[in-house]
C-alpha cells in the first residue's frame, strides 16, 4: 500500500508540474539567424517568391493564395505541408508586415497552434543576414502545456529551413 500512494504522489506530481507549463509558459520565442553571400534585393525577391517556397522548405507540398492584396500586407495563404509521418497539415498564413528589403512578418494559423515569424534582412560587407523572430502560441491549454517542451525542435526546423535556403539562393 505504501508503495502505492508513493507512485501516486510520482504521478500527481508530474502532472502538477506538466499542467503548470501552460499557465507558466504562455508563448515560446526563439530566434534563427543565417547570413547568405548574396545582395539584399536578390535575397529578399527570392525569399518572397511564393513558386521557389518548396526548395527550401520540403515539407511544403502546395501553397494557394485566398486573398493577395497589391501591397502584400494583409494577403492570406492556404498551405499544406507534410508532417515526420507524412501526414498532411493545412495552414493558414497572414502577411502581417512586408516592408520590401526590410521585413516580413508571417502569421500562421492551424488547428493546434499559432505562431509569428518576424523576418529582418540586413546587409553588411557583402553579406545579407536573415533573423527570423518567432513566437508559438498552442490554441488550446493542453497544448501550451506541450509546446515548451517542443521548443528546441521546431526552432531547429526553422534553422534548418533557413540554410535551406542559403544552399538554395547561393547556388544560383
């Protein structure tokens, strides 16, 4: 019996501690960076070139405009990428912020979670820098309870696009 309310406390204890991520951890930020040997306009037009998305995300299986506005703020996308097991996901994305050469900010919407991506471009010496600003945000309580603990791998996918896109912009 004794060992019984032992391994109850373990458990209840866990859960406490599982259930309180949620409430402790409201967002998850994290910041990816890649510097590419290319000039800025060049990086920024193919970054934002909707039809070259797939080279440096291949998770990516369609992007579909609903609503493209003439000065890109505001536009929305549908886009469906492929998960680890090959099961398809449908976004939806906001152009929340387009400031040509400068920024972009993305929305993302799906069914589990939000998340922001805030892109700068910066040039110096020859080399423009991409920083991707992101913030996550679960759209239920059980999954900001998850999300942290997810921090570290979707921050590497997200790095993992960005040379990505290096490779892919370089190349050319």
């Amino acid at each position: 019996m004794k060992r019984i309310k032992i391994i109850l406390g373990i458990i209840i204890a866990f859960a406490v501690i599982f259930l309180s991520t949620g409430l402790i951890f409201k967002e998850t930020a994290y910041t990816t960076r890649v510097e590419v040997h290319k000039p800025l306009a060049e990086v920024f037009s193919v970054f934002n070139d909707s039809s070259k998305i797939n080279n440096w995300i291949p998770e990516l299986k369609s992007i579909e405009p609903i609503d493209v506005k003439p000065e890109k703020t505001g536009s929305t996308y549908k886009m469906v990428v492929s998960d680890p097991k090959g099961q398809e996901i449908t976004l939806r994305e906001k152009v929340m912020a387009f400031v040509p050469n400068e920024k972009v900010t993305l929305f993302f919407n799906t069914d589990v979670m939000f998340k922001k991506d805030d892109y700068t471009f910066d040039f110096s010496n020859g080399v423009t820098t991409i920083t991707n600003n992101s913030i996550c945000r679960g759209n239920s309580y059980l999954f900001s309870c998850v999300l942290p603990y997810f921090k570290s791998k979707i921050k590497e996918q997200d790095q993992e696009h960005l040379n990505n896109f290096k490779s892919f912009i370089e190349k050319n």
